[in-house]
C-alpha cells in the first residue's frame, strides 16, 4: 500500500463535538491522498463515535491511549503514527477548508518545499453547553499571496521577544506544524525520541525544529484553516488564571525541564518564560545555539502579568511588587524603564477591565483581526447553526480564490 502524501494529526480530548465538524469539513474534500491520525486521549474513549461516523469517507487510524497522556504526549503519539510525505496537526478544534488540501498540495509538489505555512480564521463559540447552536465567525479578509520566507531570521526574530505572543501578527504562523505542513523526513529523528512536541507549549514551539531543519519554506496569505474559540480553551485558561497556570507548570515532568532551562525561573506565572524554556530545551535537542534578549523577554513577561485575571487588587499588587523586587535585584531594566513599561501596562490592563465590562452584548461589537501586521475591523456574523456556520465560510473563501485565479502557486 503507498504512503499518503500528507498526514494529519488529529489529538484529542473530550472534544468530540468540536472534532464531529473537523472531519465534517474533511469528508467535503476533493482531494483524498491523506491520513488522519485520531489520538483519543480521553478517559472513555469518546471519540471513537467520531470515528466510526466518518472511517468510510476517508483514511482514519484511530487510537485510545487510555486518557493519561499530557498535551505533547499525545501530539507525540500521533504523530508516530504518520506515514505521509508531509504531516500537519490540526487539534480538535480546527478544521481545514474544503479545498485546501488541493491547494497544499499544488504549491507543495510545484515549489518542492521542506514547509509550507498558512493563515487561519475563527469561529466564536456562544453556547457553551456544546450544543454549539449560536456560533460566529471573523471572517479574514486577505488577497492570497504566496511568499519565501527566511527560517534563521525567524528563529532570531522569535529569540529577540520584541513582541509578546498577542501583538505579533508578522510572525506568528512562521515555522508552525499548527498553521502549516512540514517534510516528515526532515523531523523524523526528533520524532523517533519523542522531543518534537515540546513539553510546555508544543503547538507554539515545536516551530524552533522545523525552522531549524526546513530551509525552503514559503507562507500562503490565505486563510486554510478554521478554529473554534470558545471559553473552555486550556491555552487561554492557563494564560489568564494564575492558579491554572501554577498548576500546569508544576506537573513533575514539566518542572525538571523548567528548573534546566527557563530563563527567569521565579516568574512562574508567565507563559512567555515558559515559551522561553521550550525556545532553550528545542535548541539543545536541536544543537543550535540561541540568543535569547532577557530585556525584551522580561517586558513581555510583565504583560502576561497584566493579561492574568486576579481575585482582587490585593492579588495582584503583590504580584507587581515581586516583579519589580525581582526586577531590582536582577538589575535587568532601570528604574525609570520598569516604571515607564509598569506605567504603560496598568493603562491597558484598565482599558481592558472597563471593555470586558461592556463586552456582554458582544455579539454585535466591531473586533479586530490581526493580518499580517495590521488590524482590520470586521462585524462578527452569527449563525444559528454550526454547519451554516463552516459552509458559509468555505463558500466566501472559494469566492475570493475565484476572483485571483491567476495567482501563481
């Protein structure tokens, strides 16, 4: 039997509604030389119904490991199992559009490229019973666009942390298997010991290898893929609830690599630091060296301070006075730096408390989607059925593919 050409890696957990729309848009595929890997990682292997609803329409492996597997022991079990020229993880809450597997891989077999990266859009979650009636959806307004792009000044640029991870639009699909697809062969040996997926934030910062490796990349300006976003995400949870966030980074396995490799090893409230031990731990799996700017790393770390949602003031003083004892004894900024960034951050963090306040008819508010270094503003369309939801949003990006048929990929 041939190898697929790409693999798609679905890890999951608990999430088979999510998941049920996932492959929905996968069945309406014209192309069909894939793979998917389901990696159910729950504790009653609840996604095997998915499984069975959708193992006629196109390849499924599917696997329950029992449920006792962390985030990066599950993508790394996954993806064992891939057999594709290409893989990419897609996670059970983003699906692909009907007509980008077709996409991919034309540009993939014309450019013969070691990884290629794309854009995508969001569907908002309302009901969070998961019945999913009420969704909406930012739709991404882009002019597809297919460009090169340089691995090593990324890594260097992700090292410089100019940016904290919300603000930076330019790079933030670079180099990831999340937003994009990469040769197997080129990962395969990190595959083989289980350090691809790193342990913090492996779908953030398994992209430090794939730059490593990949030496012709290019990114499409297109939206391919779709996600949900919804109130029970673990990411946001950890990156806004302190007690979340201690929580996870505490886990034995993941301190012994914190305790080696973080940066500002007191911080332990910031995802920044621990996206700054991943950068570290994946360079020396990599035998790379990386140059990481402790300032800028800092600045974005007292932003994560300011992005944490605290029982009350007194919470959160305390915190900001640790920073800046830290800050003191560790001699990083200056006084009048420390002030001037504290200063800065407090502003936005009571912007944001007095628009949080407003926010509970957020349904018709104007919001802002970031696109390639700029903010568009865009009136969240709601539907009342999820299925209405994705066919409305392929059906608007075939629409605008139509409309540059001449692009060249």
């Amino acid at each position: 039997m041939s190898k697929p050409f790409i693999s798609i890696l679905y890890p999951t957990k608990d999430r088979e509604v999510f998941l049920d729309y996932c492959f929905y848009t996968l069945s309406k595929s014209s192309f069909k030389d894939f793979e998917v890997i389901l990696s159910d990682n729950s504790l009653s292997g609840n996604a095997f119904r998915i499984y069975n609803k959708y193992k006629a329409k196109f390849n499924i492996l599917y696997f329950h490991t029992g449920g006792t597997f962390s985030m990066a022991e599950n993508y790394s079990f996954a993806i064992k199992h891939a057999t594709g020229e290409y893989v990419t993880c897609m996670t059970d809450k983003v699906s692909l559009k009907f007509k980008a597997l077709e996409i991919i891989y034309n540009i993939l077999k014309k450019h013969d490229l070691d990884m290629l990266n794309w854009m995508e859009n969001g569907i908002t979650i309302f009901d969070e019973s998961y019945s999913l009636d009420n969704s909406g959806y930012n739709e991404t307004l882009f002019r597809p666009e297919l460009e090169h792009f340089d691995s090593n000044k990324v890594i260097n640029y992700l090292c410089s942390f100019a940016k904290h991870r919300s603000n930076d639009a330019e790079n933030y699909y670079y180099g990831k298997t999340f937003f994009g697809c990469i040769k197997l062969s080129l990962i395969s040996k990190y595959v083989e010991l289980n350090n691809y997926f790193l342990i913090y934030s492996p779908d953030y910062t398994s992209r430090i290898i794939n730059l490593t490796v990949a030496s012709k990349c290019m990114f499409l300006k297109a939206p391919l893929q779709t996600s949900f976003s919804s109130k029970t995400s673990n990411g946001q949870n950890c990156a806004r609830v302190p007690n979340l966030l201690q929580k996870f980074l505490f886990q034995a396995d993941k301190l012994i690599v914190y305790n080696k490799y973080a940066v500002f090893k007191e911080l332990n409230y910031s995802v920044q630091n621990s996206i700054s031990c991943d950068y570290i731990h994946g360079s020396v799996i990599s035998n790379i060296v990386l140059k990481i700017d402790e300032r800028n790393l800092f600045i974005t770390c007292m932003n994560d301070l300011f992005i944490l949602e605290y029982h009350n003031c007194k919470e959160f003083v305390s915190q900001l006075i640790f920073v800046y004892n830290y800050n003191t004894q560790k001699k990083i900024l200056t006084k009048i730096d420390f002030i001037r960034v504290g200063l800065k951050l407090f502003l936005f963090k009571m912007i944001n408390m007095i628009f949080v306040h407003f926010k509970r008819n957020y349904r018709s508010i104007v919001v802002q989607v970031p696109i390639i270094g700029k903010f568009r503003k865009h009136k969240l369309t709601v539907f009342n059925n999820l299925i209405d939801t994705i066919d409305s949003i392929n059906e608007n990006f075939e629409n605008v593919l139509s409309g540059f048929q001449g692009i060249n990929y």
